[in-house]
C-alpha cells in the first residue's frame, strides 16, 4: 500500500502548514498528579546499618527490610478552566527517557505540552514504570536485569541527529545531517534528560498504561518510539476509551497476525516519521513492524495516515521531532489531524 | 531562648488563621522546565551486549561505553500572566522524596504547588540530584554508594504518622496518632512517591542548588528536612540572591561556629514543626542542630521565627506537613510569614 494513500487530509494540509503562533496564557483550572498501578513488595532477612543520612545530624540504625511499592507510574496532569475540547490528550514518552520529553526542548523552548494546552486540551504527562517520578525498584530482586545507560554518541546518531560514525567527542568536529532540524548544541542537555532504564518492565509498564487508561479516557493519545508499543496494545485493551493515537517514530508494533486490529474501527491511527531513516540504521528495520501494522489496520478498515515529513516538505527531523525547532509544525499538523479524526 | 521571642507576628496570626478558600483558576504564561549543574563522565572498556529494546523488534548491539551526564537537578516552573510578587518562589524536597512533595496529597487534593499559585508567585519545584526526573548515574562508579530504599514501616515511623511500634503491615492494625493529620488511609500512595536515595550526593546536590540560586533568584525558598541543609548552606553561599527562607521541620543545620551566620542580615528565615517530636526517635535528637542555628541567627540580628504548630493551636501534624489533611492553613501561615518578611 501506498504511504500516499488515503491523503486528502494531508493534501489540503501540505498547503496551509504554518508554525503555530507564539504561546498565549492560559486558564489553568488545576496542576496536579498521582501516581497510579504497581503493587507492594517484601524484603526479609537483611542486616540493619548505620548511616548518616544529613550532615550534621547523628547517624540512624536503618532496618532496610519491610514493605515496599514498585512497578507503579507517575502521571502529571494540567486542567484547563475551559477545554476547547471533549477528550484529554496523554504524553507517552519514549525509551531511556521521561515525561520531560513533552515538557521542554534542549533549547529551552517551550514543549508539547504547552503547545497542547494553548490548543485547548486538558493534557496528561506520563513518566513509566521505572523512569523519573514514577520511581524504580531494586535489582535484581523486583527488576530482573541491569539498568542501562545511554551514552551521548548513542543518541546521537539512534535519534539521527548524525548520520553513523559522525558523533566526536569534542562538540566541535561532530557531524549533524546538514539539514538537521534538532539543536544539536543543546545535546548536553538533551542528554541530562535521559534516565537509565531496563529491559525487563514492559508487562507492568503496560499494566500501569491500561490503569491509566481505565482511570482517566475518554481520551486521545501521542507516544513516541517505544511508547508506541504501548500505545498500540492500550488501543487493543480498551478501543472503546482510546478516540484517536499518534505514533511518533514508534519503534515497535504489534504483530497483526496475534491480535484482532477490527476491534480498533472506532480508532483513527497517525504515524509520523522524521528524515534520514534510510541513512540510520537500525531505522530500515525498526519501520518494518509498523508499516506492516499499519496496512493491516487500513486493510480492517481503520482509518490511518503515514506522514512521511520529508515527502511533505519538512525536511530534516530527527527522532526527537517534539524537540526540534520545527517541532511547532509537526504539532499542529498532529493537531490538525487529531480534530478532524476524533470526534 | 524562648521559642516564643518575637512572636508579634504569631500573635496576629493565632487569633486570623482560617483555611485558605478553595482553589481559583489561575492565568498562567508558561509551564516548562530544564535541568542545571551536573558534567560529562566517560566510561570505557566495557564489553559491547545484545539487547531488544522493544517487543517485536530485532536486537541491537549495544556498546555501553561512551560520555554521559551525571549529577544534574531537575527544576520544572509555572510562570503566571502576572504574579503578585516580586520573587518567585522554589520548593525544595526532602530525602528520598522528588519534587511530588509539592504537587499533590496522597489524598488527591492539590498540594502547595497549586496553593502558592494561587496566592500570586510564580512557582519552581525542582528534582534533586539523583531523584526523579534529575536522574541517577551508576554506582559505585559515580555515586560511591549503595542506593536506599524506604520501607513503609520507616515513613511512619520516621515521619510521625504513629508512634515508635505502631506500622502493622496489615493496614487494620496500624495505630496512627489519634490527632493524626495525616491521611494514613493513603500511605500506599504515599509510599509510591519515594524515590531510592544515596547518602554521598551532598556535595554535587548543593552545587546544582546554588547553580539554581544564581539562575533564578532573588526568590524565596521553602524547604523540607533535607532540604534543609540544602537551603541554609544556599543562602550562605548567596545571602543577596535569598530574600526568605522557610524550612519544614529541616532534618540538620550547619554548626554556627563553622559559617558565617552574620551575613544573612537580609534573610529572615522560619522554623516550622508539627506534633508528636517527643514521642518519635531521632526527632528529640533531629530538632537540636536547627534550634542551635536559629538562636545563633538571632543572636546575629537576623530576624527568625520557630513556629512549634502544637503551640498555636495545630495539632497531630505529621513530618510531611504539606500532605496533612490541614496542610493548606499551614500554608497559609507560611504564606502570610513570606508577606511580611519579604520585601
């Protein structure tokens, strides 16, 4: 199938795409949070120790064993006075990363999140089972493997910021693609963004995703790279809850042939992709399972659309798309698609 | 010294205390956040491994070697349309905890995010170095110790929402200070908003603490326990930058014969505790270095208040007072404090 196919939404907006507006203030009703899912835990049998916790004050005898909660997540939710619009929209980030990823750009611009709120939407940011505020558990008694660590030359060029073999270590002689759309002087800080992250969570991740759902949906939903994964199946668990998902860059998808994509009719799905995927492995391939998820649901007769950005004039963009200094664009074009796909 | 010396401005307030009205709509300009401090770190030499990131898709070679940022915080801020003062104000967590402390109640109702916001101050709530958003850095490569993990029989116990022997693990059987004003039916929702701590992070917290200071200040500050230290070394190091400076039942002080208290002519600063620090070990001990502080703050001239909340009136306040069920009238108090005392 044709990544054109299916394109008058696309065609009118290949002409009328404009940055969107500096941001206005808005009338927030509510800033607030919760953490929701994960379960309680029991260490015994371990020696109490002595330590020191602030300076200055005397040292305390710490009993480490007791109960514990883990595997729960952290979502953080801005309410506006007047929502333009009947739906939240939920923020799912990405791997190695948090929900600062919607909140700020390296540059210090302002994120998706405030660009979502000036639209009009309720918006909810999520940090996963095991990143940022939703806390991690100790491994590898509850968390079965290693934490990771993502090193700058890895992002560099996973994200396509560079093309392979271009990341230096001195800022100075690193090689962006020429046209690269990510503030790539801003690297240091996109990399103190990161969090270690495991391997291992992605069953109590999805649980807490689909307690989230449960609690907060009706609502539309954008994820980005391995949040697509979630998001996917989230739509899968509850299609009746889920009323519109974009995927950006996501890493994964479901394999068609296990699941039943016609539960999801009432579910428009959006695909983004940046540029220079063919220049980056292991992009070539990581696109393979959701192109193929996508035919199948256009094939179920889901509505969907595959924004190639480049094939539209945006050339550029990295797998951080919320983060580059386009990133305006891209999201009014998702916010154009999300109000004349949901209801 | 008295604990009641100076005391004209509690007078007033004992006999005016009343609960702040519900929560207004406020105008805000912008929500947004970065990271400050924190360096590059190499690692090499370490083995290249094979891993699958995301369900479904093929494994990558990973090579864990390469820079990464460590020791960074992380500093979220919510900017009015046209706050009421003239310094914004920070919010600074305690131990083992992330900036959630100020953004929501076990209870699910607003917390002193939303309370000074809608006072009228622009608001920074921040992650220290290793906790939540700030991200950790592997150990004991970097960090040079073991990470702790709170068990919940320690948060009760510690943070005086019972008496020494009163956690059951069945919560049924848990007995709370008959006045408790923390709302114990929530502790699992507490407990799930701790993060693990290191107890050799001093040094780089308080150098991305003063990084802060320089980049946002003049402001005013509360802290909370470990966040004590935190702020009164803060406002040594910038007494110009400090324009008052509130600590939450602070967990350490600095010994006032090894700094310079007399340069902070220009800070006041309040003491605020709640109920049952007699009753509950290390608090006896706890409460020593910061009452030793502020006598030798006032004996310099600085102008202090140590507000004992039993004292006026407020009983079964927990450690944690700003999720107390009448956390909002102890924010109000301190609110009322930061009018008067800050220019």
């Amino acid at each position: 199938m044709s990544s054109r196919a299916h394109f008058g939404f696309l065609a009118i907006l290949a002409t009328t795409v404009v940055v969107a507006p500096a941001c206005a203030d808005i009338l927030v009703k509510e800033i607030g949070s919760f953490h929701i899912g994960g379960h309680e835990v029991v260490i015994s049998g371990q020696p109490t120790k002595e330590v020191s916790f602030t300076a200055g004050m005397a040292p305390l005898q710490i009993d480490p064993n007791g109960a514990f909660e883990i595997e729960q997540m952290y979502v953080q939710y801005v309410k506006l006075a007047a929502p333009k619009f009947k739906y939240p929209l939920l923020l799912w980030h990405g791997g190695g990363l948090t929900g600062v990823t919607w909140e700020t750009k390296p540059d210090g611009k302002p994120g998706w999140q405030m660009f979502f709120l000036n639209r009009g939407y309720d918006v909810y940011v999520s940090d996963a089972v095991e990143r940022g505020r939703a806390s991690w558990a100790r491994y590898p008694e509850f968390f079965t493997s290693e934490p990771m660590f993502r090193p700058k030359k890895e992002a560099w060029e996973l994200f396509r910021f560079g093309p392979p073999g271009s990341y230096d270590s001195s800022a100075a002689n690193r090689r962006s693609f020429p046209d690269t759309q990510f503030p790539t002087e801003a690297l240091d800080q996109f990399a103190k963004q990161g969090v270690p992250r495991w391997v291992t969570n992605d069953a109590p991740t999805q649980t807490a995703y689909d307690q989230l759902v449960a609690r907060v949906c009706p609502c539309v939903i954008v994820v980005h790279s391995q949040g697509g994964n979630f998001g996917f199946n989230a739509a899968l668990r509850a299609p009746d809850k889920i009323k519109a998902l974009v995927a950006l860059e996501p890493s994964g998808a479901p394999d068609p042939d296990k699941v039943d994509v016609g539960k999801l009719q009432a579910v428009p799905h959006l695909f983004v992709y940046g540029d220079h995927l063919q220049d980056s492995p292991p992009w070539p391939t990581l696109v393979k399972a959701p192109q193929r998820y996508r035919i199948a649901l256009a094939g179920a007769g889901v509505k969907t659309e595959w924004i190639d950005l480049p094939e539209w004039g945006m050339k550029g963009n990295s797998h951080m798309m919320m983060m580059d200094r386009n990133s305006d664009q891209i999201a009014d074009l998702v916010a154009k698609w999300l109000e004349q796909s949901a209801d």
